[in-house]
C-alpha cells in the first residue's frame, strides 16, 4: 500500500542532531505512527515518504526552517514563583501550559529561583538541523474514527 493522504504510516526512526547526538530512537519505544497529509508530522519528511511503500528506507536531513523552527528567545519567559503556589512538585523540565497573550501555549521550566521560574516556550529541537534515519515498517488505511479525531488509534485505545 502506497504512502498518501488519509493512511496511517508507521515509522522506526532514529532522530539525531548536527552533532550525531541522538534526540529520540523509536527502537527503544516502539513504532512512531501519524496519519499522512494532516500536517501532523514534519512536512519535508511527509514529502519525502509520498507514495512510497512498507520497507522504504531513508536518510533526511531537517533544517529548522523545514522541521521546529528557530530558537525564539520572545518564547522565554520570567514568571513568579508565586504563580506557582499550590503546585507539588515543581522541578526543571516540568513541562505545563500557560495562558499567554498568543493563548495557551506548551511550556518547559528550565531554571528555577528563590523568586522567579524560567520557562521555555521553543520545542526542545528548535534551531536544530535533525537528521532522520528512518524506515516503514506499515502503511494502512486510516479509520473513519481517526481520521474524524484526527490521530492515530492503537489497539484498544484513543489518545
């Protein structure tokens, strides 16, 4: 089965940066899964698996202008510690939401202090040129379901 719009496509892959660093490795997790041509998954990587097939292989190199963008210091902000009252556990790399004058937008804590939290707004790839060595491991057809809720739905359950 073709790789196109509407079809579920399951990835091995393992991310890394310009420096060979690893950023994630599916083979550790299990398959990554997306429903192509929903803009859910990185557009360049999308372009590259059209109509290819289960058992295609290939290297992709990502620049952040094609895959998380560039890092934004604007997306760094200072909050006070007081914002954070009532919460347990609050410890760098907590990652929460936070109503912001853009809306609500996923932020990381990346530094903690006797008055202020540090929080990062940037994906933790921005500006990194990533490198993708992946492989299909299954191409099928998307449900009705997924496709109304817009993602993928493993046996037995619905993120």
């Amino acid at each position: 089965m073709k790789i196109e719009e509407g079809k579920v496509v399951f990835l091995n892959f393992v991310l890394t940066d310009e420096k060979g660093e690893i950023l994630e490795d599916t083979r550790e997790v299990g398959d990554f899964s997306y429903i192509h041509g929903l803009g859910d998954f990185i557009p360049k990587v999308e372009e590259v698996l059209e109509g290819k097939t289960k058992g295609f292989e290939s290297k992709i190199v990502v620049e952040p202008a094609e895959g998380y963008g560039d890092y934004s210091e604007e997306l760094i902000y200072e909050m006070p510690k007081s914002d954070f009252e009532g919460f347990d556990d609050i410890y760098v790399g907590l990652d929460f939401q936070a109503e912001t004058e853009e809306g609500v937008i996923p932020l990381s804590i990346v530094e903690i202090t006797d008055e202020t939290i540090i929080a990062d707004g940037n994906h933790p790839f921005a500006g990194k040129t990533i490198t993708f060595e992946l492989k299909v491991s299954d191409v099928r057809e998307a449900t009705e379901e997924e496709l109304e809720h817009g993602h993928v739905h493993t046996e037995g359950h619905c993120h």
